[in-house]
C-alpha cells in the first residue's frame, strides 16, 4: 500500500486504537484482535495496534481485518518507547502492519539512530511512516526527514507539551499550517464524539480514538462516576 491509497482509505474517517496496558484485563492477543474486528465492523477505516502486545498483536490483527493497519511496539515508559529502534520498526512491518507508528519527538532514540535512518529503513522495505509528535517544531522535523504522516499522539507526554484533560486541537491546526501536503493525523484524548469532528473541521486527515472505545475500564468508570458511589477495591488494586 501507498500513501495515496492509504488515505483514499482513511481521509476524515476512524481510526481505532486497540491497545491494552500490561495490567488491564483484556491484555491478550486474541482479545485484541477481537476488539479490532468488532471496531471495523463499526466502521474504523483503519486500526493502530502493537504497543506492549507488540509483534504478536499486530500480526493477529493484521491478518484478522482488511483494513490498513498501524503497527507499533512499545518499550519501558520513559523516553523514546513507542517502536524506538529501526530493528521493531523493521519488525512491525514483517508482521503486516502498512503504517508503522514512532516515536519522533526530539528525544534521544535508544539504539542511536537518527529518526530519518528509520523512516528510511522503512520506506526500503516498503512501508509508510506516522510520525508521533508532541509540538509542531518536532512535527515539521519530522516530514523532513520523510516521514508519510504526523501525528499530535504525544502531545502532553513530553515534559515541554501542554498536558490537559482535552485533545490539543491547536496542535492539529498548526501542523495543518506548517505542512499542507502531509497528513495530520489527530490522537490523543479524544474522548467525544464533537472533539473528533472538530479534529476534522481542524484539517485532519483521519482522528485515532482507542480509550474511549475500547477500554470498559475506562467507560464504565465514567458512568460509574456520575453515580458518586466508590468503585470496588479488589485485592488487587488496594
């Protein structure tokens, strides 16, 4: 797959992240794989998976959906983690992915390589490259060092990007300024359905929603909430 037909798939559609933490309950393959089938049949045009699943996710899913499929592995939770090596990023396109999501902040990468030596390693074996950014300076870096998408999903996880409870649609609308011809992908706390469509009216090329759909954690603590009565402690979480 091509950029240009990658977005002819996904241009101002959903993507679903389907990712689960080393904790949760649904941290499991086949689980993963199931959530990413239920979400095409809702109609996600593509699907982000990997993370601490990392190569065993991405490939049951890819073979699972017909759908484009955005590869990550994740490493530790500090500094560069997201797909932080050439050798993942090579791995996760063995596995099936088209797009391979990294970390492209300005952060030093763990095996010493320069962001461009990956997106170049991934190019040569014929893969596309979404470049994860927390500001606009690293999102311009970044497509000139090739990569195919940027996206704002590190925005507030860099010790210098504003963290906040909302998405940060500033970001999505400057990068649409500062580079017309790349595709911005919005991620990050999307949480309702109107910020996903301000993304859009923002520029966006497609928005990228994981938690809100698919951790029952998450939303059933929502729900829970406006209840005002205490969750359960379990054993587990006391």
């Amino acid at each position: 797959m091509n950029l240009t037909d990658l977005m002819a798939t996904i241009r101002g559609g959903l993507i679903v992240s389907c990712q689960a933490g080393p904790e949760h309950p649904l941290r499991d393959t086949s689980t993963m794989r199931r959530l990413a089938e239920a979400a095409v049949l809702g109609g996600a045009t593509a699907v982000r998976c990997g993370g601490v699943g990392g190569i065993a996710d991405v490939r049951a899913v890819a073979a699972a959906v017909a759908v484009p499929v955005i590869g990550l592995t994740k490493s530790g939770t500090d500094g560069v983690f997201i797909t932080p090596t050439v050798a993942d990023a090579l791995r996760v396109l063995a596995a099936g992915a088209a797009v391979v999501a990294t970390d492209a902040t300005t952060r030093p990468r763990p095996d010493g390589a320069e962001l461009r030596e990956t997106i170049e390693a991934v190019h040569d074996a014929g893969g596309i490259v979404m470049a994860d950014v927390s500001t606009v300076a690293e999102g311009v870096a970044a497509a000139s060092a090739g990569a195919d998408l940027v996206a704002t999903t590190l925005s507030g996880y860099t010790p210098y990007s504003p963290r906040t409870a909302e998405p940060d649609l500033a970001l999505v609308r400057d990068l649409v300024a500062e580079l017309p011809a790349v595709p911005i992908i919005a991620e990050g706390r999307y949480h309702r359905i109107e910020q996903v469509r301000e993304a859009l009216e923002a520029g966006a090329g497609a928005v990228v929603v994981g938690t809100a759909i698919t951790d029952p954690v998450w939303i059933t603590r929502r729900f829970a909430d406006a209840t005002h009565r205490p969750a359960p402690v379990t054993a587990e979480h006391r």
